[in-house]
C-alpha cells in the first residue's frame, strides 16, 4: 500500500481543486466549474470512481447540514457538505471506526472573501488529496474495522464540518478509535527562517484529555499520567508505524493539541472525548498561507500550487496509509488491563483480557522510563498476563494486541488491579 502511494496522483487532485478558483464555505455552491459546491462534488465522485474497484465495500455521499449565520465567520444560511467515503468492515462483529480527514474549504487573508481566487494548494489541498489518495489504494483491499474518509468543509469559518461530524459520531455511538486529522502536509519550508527540509512531519497531541477532565484529573496525578492520554498514544503509534514504512522521514511529536492558540479539524473529536491527533508539515510558510495572490517587495504571496513538494507530500500520505491499515488490519485493543498492586515489589505484574474483536496470536506489553517520550521495550507474550523485573515505582507500561499478520493495535495503560 506505501509503495503504490503516487507523486502523480496527489498533484492531479490539486491542480483539479485548484481549478474551483475559491473553494471558500461561503462560495458558490451550484456552478458545475467554480465553487465550494462543485469542489465537493468532485471529491464525492473521486470517491464513487475507486467505490467500483471496491466490491461493494466502498460507499460515498455528500454529509449536509445548514449552518445559520453567526454574525463572525457566516454572514447568512448555510449549506455545509462534508464529502464521505465509508470503506465498511469485513468483520460484523467489529464495531471499530478509524478517521482521516483533511478540510477542502480555502481561503485569502479576509475569510469571508468568497469570490476572489483562493488555491489552497497546500492549506488543505495537500490534506485532501492525501485523504483522497489513502481511498483510491486501502478501497483495494480488505478490513475487519471500517475506515471513513472526509474531506470536511467550514474549516476556515471555525471548524463547523469537522464540529458537525464529531457532533453527529458522539449522538450516533460511532466507536471511533482514532482520527487522523490532515492539515498542510505538502510544503517543505519555512517562510522568514528560511528552512527548507522535507523529512520531518510534525504531530500534535493533547495531553489532559479534553473531556471529563475533572473526573479523571485525580488518576492522572496519583499515577503520573500527564503524558499517556489516549491521543499522546496514538501520536506515538504514529511515530512508531510511519518511521517503519516510511523512509527519510522522522515523526515528531509536538506536545499540544495544535500549534500555539490556534485550531484544527481534531479538536472537535477530542473534545467530543475520541482519540484524535493533527498531521502537519514541519515548516510552514506563512506567505502562502491565507493570503491574497499578489507580488509585494518581490515577494510572492499565496497558496499556490508552484510551492508543493510532492514527494514530501507522497512520504506523508504513506504515512497515513500505515497507520490506518495496521490499525484496522489489527484486533482491538486488549480489555481490562491492569498492573496488581497488591503486594509492594520491584517487579510489575500486569494482566488482561483478550480483545472484543479481531483475531490475536498475542500480546506486546511496552515499557518506556517516565521521562522517555516514546516506548522503549517491547515484550511479547501469548499469554495474557505478565510479569517483568522492572518496577512500577520507575517505568509505565501499556499492554497492545498483536494480530495474525503481525499488526499491533493501538497501546492500554493498565488500571489497578488488587
């Protein structure tokens, strides 16, 4: 799946978006040629297009709700689309749902400008084409958990597609396990510094999760978990599988929700209590980044195609394919881990049970010291308990499920256990 990831491809769905002139949420929706509306509806039939390779598993739609004015970022009614794709489970049993999206709304230095060109080749052109790339290559092939690919709209008028999908995934149950939110992975420099460097890819993660935080605040103290929340695992699980796949490219890991004071299409999940992390380019250049297309001082601004780095943006989607297909290639995490704490000792006992769903031919239980920001050790076991000479007091542990094929799911820190 990583080797068929195509340079060729994801310029071909950028230069096709970038032909709708604007694709602001505000902007035409019923011209067949410019537009936000003809810009969803061309990803809905991208999606239907790789729907037909998919024996029936594929299916794709346009998501809308009408958004009111606010008196801020939408000046009148709105119809908001998001562009699906719901690549279904092979396993009825499996309930699990993974994420990728990227937002397909653009926009100039005035957000509410909805008639002057906006490219967003990079900002989020790069993310959509990723996302439409993980469809036209994983709609192939066959997994026991269902994959949902969205190109959200509203983006740039507050999060409001994102906000409607994680809304709508709340109130329905959906079992979001993880989402992977894709927002400029397709330039490799940096405006002002001047950096230029295409093998690092940045990847944000809350710390204290952002729901139910009081109720949970006191564990996370009493164990030393401020650095294991579920989307800190995930960043990690990130880190891990796309380094694997992925040559000349190193995963950081950015600890916070998103870059200083601002937002993007995740929040709305991990605010909604899911697991969601932000995938974006290590450099960004905040010359064509919501500008207006013009030369001032023999500087060109805007977000054009002629500033993207396709194979950097190839290396990026792989990414994302890795990940997502490990994860629902993988059974489901193992259930009612925990660490026993009955006796004092300097060995750490952990135990579990096997996982709802998926078939597993064993365990890994990981280990890293506390100050170590990724695993360290990995252990494996076909059993499903545990005892190790490292004691609890100096390392945190997290137990995952390991497939027939060798996938991993995604890691459990242990609860107490007596």
């Amino acid at each position: 799946m990583v080797k068929a990831v195509n340079a060729d491809s994801l310029k071909s769905y950028i230069t096709k978006m970038v032909s709708f002139g604007t694709r602001n949420t505000l902007s035409d929706q019923k011209s067949k040629k410019n537009g936000i509306g003809a810009a969803r509806n061309w990803v809905v039939s991208k999606f239907s297009q790789f729907a037909k390779q998919s024996d029936g598993r594929l299916s794709a739609f346009l998501d809308t709700v009408t958004i009111k004015a606010d008196g801020k970022r939408v000046d009148a009614p709105t119809l908001l689309g998001n562009a699906v794709a719901v690549l279904k489970g092979t396993d009825p049993n499996d309930k699990r749902v993974f994420v990728v999206s990227g937002h397909l709304d653009s926009r100039v230095t005035d957000v509410m400008n909805r008639i002057s060109d906006a490219p967003g080749a990079n900002d989020d052109g790069s993310g959509v084409a990723g996302v439409i790339e993980a469809a036209r290559i994983m709609s192939q092939y066959k997994f026991p958990a269902t994959v949902i690919f969205v190109a959200v709209s509203g983006e740039e008028q507050s999060l409001l597609g994102s906000g409607f999908m994680a809304g709508k995934a709340k109130k329905e149950g959906w079992e979001i396990e993880a989402m992977l939110n894709n927002d400029m992975i397709g330039s490799n420099n940096s405006s002002e510094t001047q950096v230029i460097d295409n093998t690092k890819l940045r990847v944000f993660s809350e710390g204290l999760p952002a729901l139910d935080l009081d109720k949970n605040a006191k564990n996370i103290r009493q164990f030393g978990l401020e650095n294991d929340g579920k989307s800190r695992q995930l960043a990690r699980y990130v880190k891990e599988i796309g380094e694997r796949y992925v040559d000349q490219l190193e995963v950081k890991l950015i600890y916070r929700n998103d870059r200083f004071l601002r937002g993007g299409d995740h929040t709305p999940f991990v605010e909604n209590g899911f697991t969601a992390v932000r995938i974006t380019e290590m450099n960004e250049n905040f010359e064509h980044q919501h500008q207006d297309l013009r030369t001032e001082n023999g500087i060109k601004y805007g977000d054009l195609i002629e500033y993207m780095d396709f194979e950097y943006l190839r290396k990026n989607t792989a990414v994302n394919i890795s990940v997502l297909a490990n994860l629902a290639k993988a059974p489901a995490t193992p259930q009612e881990v925990k660490v026993d704490v009955k006796n004092l000792s300097n060995s750490t006992f952990l135990y579990w049970k096997a996982p709802a769903a998926g078939i597993n031919k064993g365990y890994y239980v990981l280990m890293r010291e506390t100050s170590s920001p990724v695993w360290q050790k990995k252990f494996y076991t076909t059993a499903t308990e545990l005892r190790l000479p490292y004691s609890k007091d100096n390392y945190l542990f997290a137990v995952q499920s390991v497939g027939s094929e060798d996938n991993e799911s995604l890691p459990v820190v242990p609860g107490i256990g007596r």
